[in-house]
C-alpha cells in the first residue's frame, strides 16, 4: 500500500503504523514550538481556533525551514495577535536562524503606517520591545524593533538605519500588510526586505 493511493486494503495499519504514517519522521524544532504554551495573558486572551491553527501553520513551516511564510486573513480577525504568539512561541523555545538555541530570536516588526506598528508595539508590551524612531538612533540591545518604512529607509548623512545592522542581525521580520509596497519588487522599500533576506519573512 502506497501513500497517497487508491486501492484494496488488505489489513488494517496497525497502532505504531499509524502512528508512523502521521508524525513520521521527528522534528526538534516542531516539537519545541508545541511545548511552548500560549501567551493568554492570564487567561484573558484565548486564542481562537482559526488563531491557533494559524499559528500552529507558521510555526509548522518555520521548523520546517520555510524562510517565506504568508498569513492572509481579514480584516480584524487578529493577525497582530497571531504575529505575536508566533514570536512568543520562537522566542520561548529560543530559535534563531543558526537553530543552536544559545540565544533568543531578534525580531524586526515592519508597517507602513504609524497607527500600525504603534497598535502592534501595544501587543507585543511583554516583550518589553525597542521602538527605533522613538529611541532617535539604532538600538541592538533588545528582542523586538518596531518601526515603520518611512523611518527605516532615513537616516542621517545618507546612510539609512537599516544599514546600520548587520545583513543577519535579525532571526524573524514581520511585515505588516505585506500587500503594500512591501510586497512590491519595484518598491523602494523592497530594499530593507533584501538586505535582510536570511531571516525569515512573515
């Protein structure tokens, strides 16, 4: 009997079998990311089953090194609240691009408006995150960045603040409302996309 094939079944599989056919082969990283419980604020904050199921989704490609992971849901169904559990769940099992588990993952959250990335830095308050336009320079001392297009692509005497990170400082960018011009190849803001194309985009 092949997988994914029609046919008689002669037998039934038997208890391991099945087991075998459903989690086949281990997956460190998976497996740690599903320890990790989520971050219900004291059980205020359930997720809801689309939520947890979106997350589960992302979690699921990034342990399976998907460096490209697209979310499309609508309008106010919560998609900051799952950008976070999604970082909660990475920062808590201590993933990072170099997946050695000595440090925790540097996390680039990217909007396009201020009203955005300042709802989002709300969200993520127990990450205690960085907001680079409201320090006035680069910090690199934290977990979480915030910032929007605009402030990421100035900088003083034409050097722009992206560029005053190193190409793989960050582990994990978010980009909110991808859609806009950060989705487009021909937007100038494409250009902090590719400067930092060895971390994963969500």
């Amino acid at each position: 009997f092949k997988a994914n094939s029609e046919g008689k079944v002669t037998k039934f599989p038997s208890p391991q079998e099945l087991w075998e056919r459903t989690f086949g082969e281990p997956n460190e990283w998976q497996e740690r990311f599903n320890s990790v419980p989520f971050e219900d604020d004291n059980g205020t904050k359930q997720p809801r089953y689309y939520q947890e199921l979106a997350v589960n989704r992302a979690v699921e490609a990034i342990a399976n090194d998907e460096q490209r992971v697209l979310l499309t849901l609508a309008t106010g169904t919560g998609k900051t609240f799952i950008s976070f559990q999604i970082a909660w769940k990475l920062f808590k099992s201590r993933w990072n691009q170099q997946k050695d588990a000595k440090r925790q993952p540097r996390i680039l959250f990217l909007a396009d408006r201020n009203i955005l990335a300042n709802q989002a830095y709300l969200d993520f308050s127990p990450f205690d995150p960085s907001d680079i336009a409201k320090r006035g320079e680069v910090p690199k001392n934290g977990s979480v960045f915030f910032t929007i297009f605009q402030t990421f692509m100035s900088g003083k005497d034409g050097e722009q603040h992206f560029g005053k990170y190193e190409p793989d400082f960050f582990d994990l960018v978010i980009i909110d409302e991808c859609h806009r011009g950060g989705a487009n190849n021909e937007s100038t803001w494409r250009g902090i996309l590719d400067y930092f194309s060895d971390a994963v985009h969500l």
